[in-house]
C-alpha cells in the first residue's frame, strides 16, 4: 500500500525524516504502524530540490528495500532541501521496476501516490486513450499511480506555463472525475484509494480521498511549524514563530507526539502555497 | 544493437553457447565481433524448456551485464534442454529494467529480437491501437521489440491452438506489414532492422530482415547437424548423421569454423520443424 | 534471523517448497511465524543438485527480497531435484550482498545458517588465523556464518576425500568447540545461536543449537515421509512406504498439519544417510 | 583496470566530469581511450563533500555499469562540491558487489585505485595480518585495493589526528615499501600497478608507481587552472587569474585539448596542499 512523505520549507537534512524519527520513513519500509499490511520493501525514492542549481528536481529510486539501502544511509545525511517527496513502495499494481518506483518526475514536478485502483486493468486502456500524445509517451511503467499522473498532468498543462496551489488542486479534482467515470463506465465496483503529493519546488498539494464516500480514506496527516528538528533521538515540530515555515504531509505520524499531525479531513487536499500559508479543499 | 542465439534440437548444456566458444555470447556481451557498437552490456536473458516438467518455459533475466553474473555462472553448465533463446541487450528504445529483457515471453512460447526501429515513439499509439486487449495488456516493457512481438501475437492467435513453424512465419510476415504500413503512414524514413527468433519447446523460426531491400540487413546465421560439441576449448557443429538434429540461429559466429555458419539469406525467414527439418521464405 | 530448509530424497519441484505451502518459504520471507523479527528480507539463495550433469551444485542467490523476484519466481516450478537447500536472509553480521549470501559453496557442498553470533567481529581474526590458505581465501563475504563454515570444512578436509553424514557430524561438533573457546578467550556472553544446514547432493545434516544449555535454541524441524506433495493448495509428507523416502529439515512448519513435523531435540544434530535413514546426536 | 579522476578547487556540478567532455568518465566506463582493454562496466563510485553538512563524504556506489545508471545521471547534475573522486570499475581482483566498488571510506577519506596487484592471494593473508584490528575489521570487500588502502591507512594513523598533504604522500610511500617488500617475499614476479588517489576535502594526493622501474606506468595526468568549465558541448580548464584555484587528476584526458593536461611524472605523487598549491614527490 506504500507510505509517503511530502515538505515544504525550511532546508533539512533528509534524514530527519528518513532515520530520525521513531517511526521514521526506513520504520514504517519494514513495519509500518497505520497500515493492515505493515511492508513496503518493493522498492523507494526520493525527489528534492536544489534551486542554486537546476529547477528540476534529483530523484533517486531503487527496486531494494529501503532500510537496507547503503546509498540511501549515505546520502540522506548529506541531502539538505527546502522541497522534497519520500516514497517506500509495497507493490500493487506494476513490477518492482525503477520505472514504477515513485516519486514519479515531469519537468519540475515531482508526484507519489499511496493507494491504489483495483482492476486497474479494466481501465488501461481507456485511460491511455483518453492522453495526450506527450503524456501518453511520458509514461514508462505499469502503475496506476503513473497513469493517474498522466491525466493530472495533462488537466495541468491546460492552466499554462505558471500555475498556483490552487490550480494544482483543480487538476486533481479533474483526474479524480476521470477516474470515477471510468471506473462507473468499465464496470469497477471496489472503492478506489487515493492519497497523493505534488510537489514543484516552490508549492505543495496533499489529497486524502476514496472513492466510495461511505468509507473512511487511508491516514494522512500533516503537521505545520517553524521548522523539524531532532535532537538527542527526538523529533519534533517547532511552533511556527517568525517568517520561518515548514509545512510537512505524511501517510502515517513520525512520532507519538500528538499535537505534531493533524488529521487532512476525508476526501480533502491540503494545499501548501508559495509563502507556505495552507488551505484546505474538499473534493467535489 | 543486442546479439542472440536460439537453437532447437539434442539437449545441451546452456553453457556451451554462454561461456564455451571462442566467440561465446558472454564475448559478444563484451565485445560483439560484427557489429559497430560491439558492447552488449545492458542486461541479459534466457529462456529454456523443461518439457518434462511444463510446456511453458523457465525465463531467467537480468539488468546486470552478462559477463560478471555470478547466477548465469552458476546456472549455465547446470541447465540443460532441447529448446532454448539467449540475448545480451545493447539498449536501444527503452530503459534497462527487466522488463525490457529479451527473451519476451507468452504462454509457451518464447521471442528474441535483435535490430530495432528508429523513431519508434512515431508509431507507439498507433501500433499499440492495433493490439486486441489481451496483447494490449501483455505488454509490459517499453521496447519496440515487444510491442512487435505483441502484434505477431495476435496475428499467431487467428491460427488456433496448435500452429506450425510455416504459421509462425505467416504471422511474422503480417507484423513486418504492419510495420511497414505504420512507418509509411507516420513518416519513419530511416531503416528499420529485425532480425528475430522465436521458439516455443518444439519449433523454431528466425527472420533476418531489414525495411529498406536496397540495404544488408544484420547478420544471421545457422548452423546444423546432429549435435553442438565443446571438447578442449573447441566447438563445432558435429555432422548430421542417422536421426540426431540440433539446428542453431545466432547473431553473429561462435567460433571461426567456417563451415558451421551458413547466412540466412537477406530478408529471409528460418524455419525449423518440430522434426527438426529445415526450411526457408522469403520475406514478400 | 533467516529462515531455512534443507531437502534430501524423491526429486521435486522447488516451488513445493518456496510458493506452495501455506506457511511457505516466500511466505517466511515476509512474515515468519517462529520469528520474534518476522521480516527476512535481506536477500536468499536455493542450491541444488543435478546429478547427471554435474556433482557440483548449482546456486542461484539475489540481493533482492525473495517474495518480489521474477527469476525465482520462473525458476521455482522449472527446478526439479532430489537434494537443496533454500534460504531468506535477515541481516545481522555483514551487508547485503551476494558474498553473504547462503547456501554457501565449496567443492560439492552447501551449508546455510539461521541464527548468529553476537559481536562477532571479537573472534573474527583469531577465528580466521586459525584457517588453513585454503578456506581463509575461499571466504568472500562478512557473516559469522561463512567463517564457521570455513572452520567445518577445515575439520572435514581431514576426513578425506569421501565421507559420512556421521563425518559431517563431528565436523560441525568441532565446528561448535572451536566456537565456543573463542567465545570464552574473547569474552563474548551473549548467546551464540547455530540452526545449520548441510548437503552434498547424497547426505544431509541438520544442527539446532544454543552455546547457554539454559536456554532454548531456534525453532528446527524435521519432516520424513515418502514424498512431499502439494495438491489444490494442500501439501503435505506422504507416508513412507516402500523404498521412496524423503526427509526435510525447516526453520519452521510449513502447514498446520501437525503430524508432519517434528522438532529435531534441543541442541541435537540430525543425520540423514545416503539410504536417507535418520539418525540423531547429542552435541557434545 | 578502472578509470579514476579526483577533483579538488571552486565548487562544481559532477556531471562536468561524468557527463560532459568528450571523453568523460561515462565515455570512459564505455569505452577507455587509454587503456588496452577499453571496458569499464563493472560497477562504479562517486564520493564528495558537502563541508556545510558533514566533514564526513557522501558516497553512491553501484554494481552497475555507469552508462546507464538512471541515478547517477539524475544525481550528478545536482551535485555541486569542492571535492570529490569519482571511479569506474574493470573488475580483475574481487566480485563485483558493492563493497569492492571504489571509492573506499574511512571517516573523512576517500581513496580509489586504478591497477592491481597480480597473484594478489599470495600476499593477501600476510598483508592482513599486519594490519591494526581496526584497520583489519574495517575491510569488507576482497579487492588488493582495499587492502593496500587498509595498510595506508595503518601508516596514517600514526600522524595523528591532523595531517597534510606531505604525510599522506609519506603514508603512501609506506604503504609501497610493505607492498614491495610482500611480494619479494612470497614470490610475486608480475608487475604490480598502483595509481591511487586520495581525497579528504581539503587536500589531495595522487600516486602513478608501478613496481618495476623498467616499465611504464598507467597513464595519470592532472590539470590546473582557476575552475573547470563546460559551454556548448567544450569544455576546458580555465587558466588560473586571482585566488581561485581548481586541480584535478584524471587516468585519461577527458578533452583533445592537449594543454590542459600534464602527465603526473613516472613513479611519482601529486601533492594537492589546502591552498591548492601543487607539489611533486618522487617515489623512492
């Protein structure tokens, strides 16, 4: 089922949230807390931003396990970014492949998904078909997820050059009306889960959604602040003092302090703006 | 540009094709002795029939090279069938990823390319609009060689359930038309090269073929006999005689025996029969 | 802490063992059931024997988890042999890499370990000094668990050229006082566990031990019967009757069938001979 | 037989060296200019520092070839850093695992090797056993690299905690008087190769010694200037002006560009001070 983690804000070393916490990103790859299933050792990436030197972000993947990953332990330490998206994967849909290891990259816009669409396969094809010629070739691998992105991202190509949080929250609204028509028109009666993160470097959107309004969404939460700091094996949320913000989305709590995540309410985006102030959209 | 081999007939140890001749694929993986681009470093596969076991073949892949695989070390000498296709892949369309490793496989049957289409995004969608949804479905990777495959496929499905080595060259003859619609259709001007092999445990058939009849299409030999041989560091075909038939198709020489290589005519199929009978067409 | 089995007898397929069983080895790689740590999923191996090719072993490991690996996956059902062993890692001593993959090799012999000596690297070097060239030079890796095999083969190359499974037993008994005078000259108090497998394509012996008499060693069983069978979803040892028998060594039960399994007695070896009769001896 | 550069100087993006000029380390992992066998696929490593993070490097290495490594084309773009070595590998001494990829860390060095030592099992155990217990334990992988690193390392420790660019060359020379005075005792006659370097963020030291002053030594060159430039597909070391100062050493020219490139005399080190001032010492 995945778990992913989304920032915005201050620069941090990325192994703050990687190592660090008590139920760190490498924890939850072995045995994650808010999932039935507790592994995602399918794989993992990370995408960050450095803005001194390119609009595009890094991304590095890797079909192994995350909590084994000697280049991961190596570099996470040595990553300080201002933008980033962590993902460890528990493979659904798609081979464990680096083309089907999130996040999943278009110019300077990083994406993950943590969920999944049942039957996907009754939908391929009309989803492809429904693609422009640039995204119907960007994607490379077998998710669900890549696939949804491509619509997305196609809906996003629709607002121009330059584009706001809000606008990033309109083209998810626009893929998940895609979705639910296609899944309505070929016949798929499971609820469909989707908890996703966009990232570009300079804004954020979360979205916590299912399908069927009668359930309840896979957790995400997000947690606000000055800034995410360990120290002495703690990890914690600074309170938001000054101009300095942070703004951090993840599929399950790092810690057990209770005042650092907030629930993002069901069928929800959260949306994460240049000047770091966040809003909220509930899914139409 | 990938080198391969296939080879039907007495059963042998897959290490007198790998590792054994002077010119053995794991050279060629090194340093392929006609071709211009002679490294064929981008991962490997094999596949082989175990009849007494299954009719569907074992398939082992990789994306590391050939020539440092500890596993393709270990398993070569050890595996030992009638009915086999190895690849060492030069990428060409398509990441490294085991995906797209040849040999592709569906049901019992096995496929080998080595050339490939230039501009192939040119006729991605199109091509892929041809498939019936099961092909559709089957294609996992991002090479033209399996998207091609995927229309002989369908085209090999018309022939019902049992076919013959005459109704596989049939169907290669319907994807090569296919091909040469699509490339006229969306403008690929540059030649497109395929040379191909396919096997499925008791036939075999190899296309050496390029688009342009003006141009040499890429190397591709046979060699027949009663059995493969490696004795002191010398392989050779050894002659038919009495019932024993081995029949092999390979990209380029094992060894400089002469009279073990015989060319398959320019854009020419190969076709074995399940009696190990030899037979030829020309492509139309 | 790893998850073994060992398999002497009627030759099968090894997916009866890898994918089959409710309680699998694929299954164990995931979410052992006789592990306080459930996740072994720091790489595996299968070695196995066939015979009329070679006395030697053939040996197939992989860095990656064994419940996501399509070459095992093709390879399982295509294996068919009277003699293996199959192992899912959980690294403790040493990186994930081939080198500290098990089975491990030498000459026509495969061991592999489920436990582990803490803080080992106290007795590696005297441990190591104690080597004769030739097995000091045939360790690749880092485990604890290659260099006490190192040890078990110096004290079997004293045994000649041929040898019994009674032989390999004193071997590993050697094996055991050469451990336990390092552990006592070097101060290590902790507990060394040692749950061993070893084949040579004719005898088996299984070693379930503690250092501390006080305590229980790791979960060891063993299954005897004529042949292990896996219809629609059910496997099971079939009674011995006539001359077929087969015997198995595993970290723990791969059914609920209960009569199946027997524990090997604490801090025992069980010796399978080449008649596949069983016996058992007290560590000394 | 590997390809190496070492950079130390203004801060730069990685891919000024791995992707860029002419004949690049990825051109050179492909297909070595100044090598008899051109092929470098074994494996690779970059390692660099990030001084406002860490005294400690970073490091990624991987057991595929780097022409087609996604992350490293993805990483080294964005890697911008003041020093740094990069390696690709020929496998001739040890598997190919990550821990013989170069380069090797011990806290804030980095070292890698292009050459090798023949016969190196000959010396291989008498070398260990001179080492310090840390020095002994901190080896993981079997490569003669390693091990003479591991030596060099022993020699260093008795500067103490600071050193300069002078002790390392002293250390370096130890290192060769023990490898010398190893192989004439136990008889190795073949020539042994080492061009080594040796980073640590603020100085560097580059070796090109082979054993046998009558023969010639792999090729290594270095290059000064004020910083190391790329435009439109050229690039080139700019002359040194004002207090800017890079230096690089390299086992082949990455340009055609012939001034910008000096061969490191014949059995001599390059001696990078932190002023990046340049020295000379003859091996003795």
């Amino acid at each position: 089922m995945c778990r992913l983690l989304a920032y915005l804000g201050q620069p941090i070393a990325m192994d703050k949230f990687l190592y660090e916490p008590e139920n760190s990103m490498i924890k939850q790859s072995i045995n994650a807390k808010e999932l039935e299933e507790p592994l995602n050792g399918d794989g993992f990436g990370v995408g960050w931003y450095t803005p001194t030197v390119s609009e595009e972000p890094a991304v590095f993947v890797s079909v192994y396990p995350a909590w084994n990953n000697r280049n991961l332990r190596y570099l996470a330490p040595k990553i300080v970014s201002g933008s980033l998206i962590a993902h460890v994967r528990a493979a659904s849909v798609g081979d464990v492949s680096e083309s089907n290891c999130h996040p999943f990259h278009f110019k300077n816009m990083l994406m993950a998904h943590n969920g999944g669409v049942e039957q996907f396969e009754k939908i391929k094809r009309p989803l492809k078909s429904m693609l422009s010629d640039e995204q119907y070739l960007w994607v490379k691998g077998q998710t669900d997820s890549e696939h949804l992105f491509a619509l997305f991202l196609d809906a996003l190509k629709k607002k121009g050059e330059t584009f706001t949080a809000d606008d990033v929250a309109d083209c998810f609204q626009e893929m998940i009306n895609h979705l639910n028509l296609l899944m309505t028109t070929y016949g798929i009666e499971e609820d469909a889960y989707l908890n996703m993160v966009f990232v570009d470097g300079e804004r954020m959107v979360g979205l916590r959604y299912v399908t069927n309004a009668a359930v309840e969404p896979l957790s995400l939460y997000y947690s606000e602040g000055s800034k995410y700091v360990c120290e002495d094996g703690m990890c914690r949320m600074v309170p938001a003092e000054g101009k300095d913000k942070s703004v951090m989305i993840v599929s399950e709590k790092l810690t057990s302090i209770a005042e650092d995540w907030r629930p993002i309410p069901k069928n929800h985006m959260i949306l994460v703006y240049k000047d770091l102030s966040v809003g909220f959209r509930r899914v139409s």
